[in-house]
C-alpha cells in the first residue's frame, strides 16, 4: 500500500532546463567562491581577511575578466590572494563550463548530450559534433599563447627591470594570462604606466589581447583555413571590425592625445603612436593602462566609451557588445537606406533572427549602461563623464578607469557587480538562463505597420 505508479507527466522536471542557465549559476558560484578565498586572512597583506565588498568586488571582476579593482592588488593582497585572483581570470575567460566539459573529456573520453549543449551554449560552437573540437582548440590556445607570452615578458622583466627569476616569472605569467583572457589586472601600483615607453612589453601584451578578443571560432578557422575566401562570414567580419577599430582608434587617440602633458605629450613620435596603439587596444575589453585616465582629454574618454561599448569578438575573452553585433546593425542601416529587403554582408543574406538578436543585445546593452549611470549619479557626486565612463567599463567587461571606483562606496560598488556580471554573462545568456521555456506559437497574427519616425 506503500506503492504508487508514477506517471510520465508528474516526474520531476529538472532544476535547470537550459545550458545558459548552468553557465550563469556556475559563474555565479565561482564568484562566490572567489570571495571566500579573499576574505580569509591568508588572501590579505594586511591582518585579517578583506571586507565583504572588497572581496566579491574584486572575485567578480577576475572571474568577470573585468579588471575594476577598489584596491591595490600589488600591495593589498597576498601571493596566496593573487594566486586566487589569477584562477578566477583563468577559469571565467576560458569558461566555466568549457573547463568543465574539458574536464569531463579528459577523464572519461565520452561526453553527454547534456554537457555537450553546455559547453556548446559557452563556444558558440555550431554544431554538437563540433564541441569536442572546439574544446580541444581552446585548451590549446589558451595554453600556447599565455605561455609564449609569460616567456617574453619574463625575459623582459628579468633583463631590463633586474628583477629576479623568481619575481619576473610570477609577473610574467600573471600579465600574460590577464593579457589573454582580457583582465586588466596587474601586480604593479600604477597598473602598466611606468612601461610607457617600453615596445618589449607593451607589444606583447597587446597581441595577447587581440588574438584572445578575435573569439575561440575566429581563432580556429584562421589555424585549420587560410584562404580568406573561403572564411565564414562571422570570421570576415570579426576580422574586418577589428581593423577598423584598431586602425581608427589609434589614430583617432594619438591625435587626441599628441600633446596632452599628462599623456603622450613629454614622449617623442615613435612613442606617442606606441602609447597611442597600446590604448586602443585596451578599450577592446583588456582594461591595462599605460598612461592616467584621469588626465585623458574628453575626446580621448568619448572614443574610448564608444570602443569599449562595441567590445571585441564573439565567444572570446572580450566583452561589450561584439563587433558582429555592431556591423551587422551597420549593415542593417545600410540596408534600409537602400531600400533592400534583404541585409547583405559579403553576398550573404543574414538572416533575421541574428538581426533580432542584435537588435537586442544592443537595446539592453543601452539600457544597462544608461541605468547603471543613472543610479551611480545618484548614489555620488562625481563627475558625469567619470561615472559615464565607470558604467560603460563595468558593463563591458574592460576595466579602465578615471580613478574613481574606490569613491564609489559600498552601493556603487554593488551596482558596478552587477554590471559585470550582466556584461560577462550577456544579455541574451542572462535572460533566456532565467526564462522557463522557450515557446514556440503555432500561429500569426495580422501585420501592423506603426508610423516610424
């Protein structure tokens, strides 16, 4: 009598019902983590573990791969605390559930159906047969890059700087694994401002940051294809923004920046266009800077907002609002001005559902960044242009900062998490992790034609 037939329809749903939402809690859970290991006493140079705020703030821009910092974390933390720092970039650029999938690879030499639309939902990959490949890839081009990287820079703290082995290894390997997956934390006080004038690390650390913003598909097809006419359309126009917007930004910059004293203006012209490419890259979601934003002319922080709210490649290490997004929104002006039916991009047709999802992510990406600086201009009396500034870095995942984050207080410092968090995640990732079901109608109604304009 203890029996009792269970039917089909009354199991027990599972707790997530779609990949995105395992990705958004597992970053939320690594967070989390995060901010244990901060707030021990190990983590902290100073006695006593780190306050509650300090230490999700900072877990959460690592594993946001944001780069924000409320403290010095040359002098604030530990070896031990920025070991922890270093894992939460590592793990939220390479993702949590790639590491995961990769993992579960590794050990069982099989994968499940479920893992593979997990891992697929955090590559982007196309198909679920190309998600063992895909993983595979981006393990070793996580390891390759960050570790050609580290062997320079080590090369070049310990030659130039006298640091010791030891020291200029841990710097090495730090910059070149923040360079890569698009952190922007740095073990030095002043972030990156006293190597200027120094190409032997800069450069390095700006090719660290373009080949891991270009996203892991680009990356992929340019090793296994180089014929550039066979390229898929989402490489030629990963690959086309990013001229654009590095050629442009640093041009644009230099000359906003030629004879600023605070800036480029005491540096000769080899190095004014040194410093002038070096921020251009950064607002491509790295968040390194060489030089006091505090001290940049407005122009400079107006074309730096507008880099860094495009962002960087799809299914990277970079944030904002992906270059694919933003040109196929071009071409979508483009299109309409022509009075085409169709858009059309390198004599391909896009289709409209990728026009809706871009469409979308830009609408929420405005919105975030309009009501994140709405609420901060409230909560402080800083600068418009600073906050502005502040929200645009938070959302897009960079890291650049006019100085202002540690005055924000406790509640700006909530808001700025939450920022990260939702441009980290995405907003398309966030919402359908949240959403119940997706729903499929059946049916339509009539067309309706409201004035525009």
């Amino acid at each position: 009598m203890f029996l009792r037939r269970v039917s089909p329809g009354s199991r027990r749903k599972p707790f997530f019902r779609h990949p995105a939402q395992v990705v958004t809690f597992a970053f939320a859970a690594a967070g989390a983590i995060g901010t244990v290991l901060l707030m021990l006493p190990t983590s902290r140079a100073d006695e006593g573990g780190a306050p509650f705020v300090t230490a999700l703030f900072t877990a959460t821009s690592a594993v946001c791969v944001t780069g924000l910092t409320v403290v010095d974390t040359a002098t604030y933390w530990t070896v031990p605390g920025q070991v922890v720092i270093l894992a939460l970039i590592q793990v939220g650029g390479f993702g949590i559930m790639t590491l995961a999938s990769l993992i579960a690879l590794l050990l069982s030499r099989r994968m499940g159906l479920r893992t593979r639309l997990t891992a697929a939902a955090e590559t982007k990959s196309l198909g679920l047969g190309d998600v063992r490949r895909v993983l595979r890839g981006v393990f070793l081009i996580t390891v390759v890059i960050e570790s050609a990287i580290a062997v320079v820079l080590t090369l070049r703290f310990r030659a130039e700087y006298d640091d010791s082995w030891g020291t200029a290894a841990w710097h090495g390997l730090f910059h070149a694994v923040s360079a890569f997956n698009n952190a922007g934390f740095a073990l030095f006080s002043d972030n990156l401002m006293g190597f200027l004038g120094d190409g032997f690390v800069l450069m390095p650390i700006s090719v660290a940051i373009i080949i891991g913003g270009l996203g892991f598909p680009v990356l992929m097809e340019l090793l296994r294809n180089r014929q550039p006419r066979s390229w898929s359309l989402h490489t030629r126009l990963t690959l086309l923004m990013t001229v654009v917007l590095l050629v442009g930004g640093t041009a644009f910059i230099t000359l906003a920046e030629w004879g600023n004293p605070g800036t480029l203006g005491p540096f000769d012209p080899l190095g004014k266009l040194l410093g002038g490419w070096f921020h251009a890259v950064q607002p491509r979601t790295a968040g390194f800077n060489a030089w006091d934003y505090g001290a940049a002319t407005d122009e400079t922080l107006l074309g730096t907002i507008m880099l860094m709210f495009i962002g960087g490649g799809s299914a990277g290490t970079a944030g904002g609002l992906k270059v694919t997004t933003f040109i196929v929104l071009f071409f979508v002006i483009v299109a309409e001005v022509r009075g085409d039916d169709d858009v059309i991009a390198f004599d391909r047709r896009i289709e409209h559902r990728v026009i809706r999802q871009a469409v979308t992510v830009a609408l929420l990406g405005v919105a975030a960044v309009i009501g994140g600086t709405m609420v901060l201009t409230e909560l402080t009396d800083l600068p418009f242009r600073d906050v502005l500034f502040e929200t645009t870095s938070a959302f897009a995942t960079v890291g650049l900062s006019t100085g202002i984050t540690p005055k924000i207080g406790d509640p700006g410092q909530f808001v700025l998490v939450a920022l990260m968090f939702l441009g980290r995640l995405g907003p398309i990732t966030l919402v359908s992790a949240l959403a119940l079901r997706e729903r499929n109608r059946r049916y339509r109604y009539p067309e309706g034609a409201p004035l525009i304009g």
